[in-house]
C-alpha cells in the first residue's frame, strides 16, 4: 500500500512540474489589429483621364492614334515596297485597290486595342464561299483576322469572318448583311519568346464582331498560313497590314480605323 501511494505522488509531481514547465514557456503575444477599411485601399497613381469615344460621331477615345480618318492614307503605306498607300479613298472610307496588294501602318504595334470598320459590298451570287469580299487584318503583320462575307455564305469555318485564319473559328456569327457596316474591336497581347526561339507566352486576342464576343481571349498558335500549318515566327512589335485578296469579286470597303496603345 505505501509502495503505490508512492508511485502515485510521484506522478503527481512529474504532472505537476511539467504543466508547470509549459506554463512558464507559454507567451502572450500581441492580437492581430483589428482590420479598417482603409488598409486595403490605396491612392494613388491615379490612372490616366481618357474621355471615351462617341460611336454616333465616330469620335476615337482622346488617347487613340488615327489610322485612317476619311481623308486620307497618310499612316498607311504599301506592304509591298513601303511606298504610298494605292488604295482608293472617298466619301470619307477607303476601297481596296486589288491591284495595288496590301497596305500596313507605318508604326509598329505591341499590345493594343484596335477598332476598325468595314463594308462587303452588294454582289453577284456566283462569288461564294472564299471568294465573297474577303479580305483580312493581321495583328503585328503576322496573325490574321478573317474579314469575309459570312452572311449566308458558308465555308470552312475556321475561315470566316471572325476567325483566326485557318486556326479558330468565331464562336458565333455574328455577320451583318451585304451593304451594311460591320465593326470589330480586336483586344490583342503580343507574343513573349524563349531564347531558343520557341513561344514563353502565345499571342492572344479578343474579338469583338458587331459587339458579339467572337474570340474570347484565343491563344493564337502561330502564323498565319494559308498553305500548311501555323509556325512560330520571333518578331517584335509590327504593324497592321490590312489585305487585298486576290479573288475576283468586288473589293471591300474600311473606315474610322483607330488604335491605342496597352
């Protein structure tokens, strides 16, 4: 009996001294402040004042670049040669000239938001599928648009109007008829390339057709081919090349072209 009235006091004492061991290493430390909300609010910088565009007037936002105003083709030029833009300007828009081949800014581009408006005229039903008002608008001379007359006139559907050409098709189609002015706003984010030549980061680009999302932030492959596959191309900043195809029928008209910077 006095063996285990022993044993049981010195257990208590063990007990005793380690709770009172862990007493003494416990520290109070001080609460986390209590959150306002300002501490998640900052000032400054404040972003650059823009006055927006008005779509009744054509007006651009205050901080765009004019491509092409209604006058005339003074920031274009021929893609061929670099010498003047050939291409046909009146009555405040600008006709492609078939005979004249492409045209491009005479700036070159990295990210940006680019608005531009453009007309397939009325024509004859025997021009069908990729020969009904096509034309394009390649971001950074590189990656094409697909600019064609996709109102009731089916073709490969990574080649109409709103595609990224020959890659992916517009998740709608959102095509006005013949006559009528369409309107993309294309959101675009330039490539970013590895040492060896290869892509860190693949271009991507929002399309915006007649205010329809037609690409939502697609990432785009490579170049645009039209024989073959996409390839990956190194390239800096580029210009905006708009194209004159060489099919027979009549050529497309563009107006209030404009671009900001990102």
């Amino acid at each position: 009996m006095t063996r285990i009235i022993i044993k049981i006091s010195a257990m208590a004492l063990m007990l005793s001294m380690a709770v009172s061991s862990f007493a003494q290493e416990t520290k109070e430390y001080p609460q986390q402040e209590r959150m306002r909300p300002g501490m998640s609010e900052y000032w400054t910088p404040q972003p650059k004042i823009v006055t927006p565009g008005d779509q009744a007037t054509a007006a651009a936002p205050s901080d765009a670049i004019i491509l092409f105003n209604g006058k005339d083709l003074s920031a274009w030029e021929s893609a061929r040669d670099h010498s003047a833009a050939g291409w046909d300007v009146h009555d405040g828009i600008v006709t492609v000239n078939k005979r004249a081949g492409d045209i491009q800014t005479k700036e070159s581009f990295h990210n940006f938001q680019l608005h531009i408006e453009w007309c397939i005229p009325p024509m004859d039903e025997k021009f069908t599928s990729q020969a009904r008002g096509n034309s394009g608008v390649y971001l950074q001379n590189m990656y094409e648009v697909q600019v064609l007359d996709s109102y009731k006139n089916e073709t490969y559907v990574n080649g109409q109007a709103g595609s990224i050409y020959k890659q992916t098709p517009p998740l709608v189609n959102a095509m006005r008829a013949p006559g009528e002015w369409n309107v993309y706003d294309i959101i675009y984010t330039a490539p970013v390339f590895t040492e060896d030549g290869n892509y860190l980061y693949k271009p991507r680009v929002t399309v915006i057709h007649n205010g329809v999302v037609v690409q939502n932030n697609t990432e785009i492959i490579g170049t645009t081919e039209y024989i073959g596959f996409p390839k990956v191309k190194v390239h800096g900043d580029g210009p905006i090349l708009l194209q004159s195809h060489g099919d027979p029928s009549p050529g497309i008209s563009y107006r209030n072209i404009w671009i900001r910077r990102l």
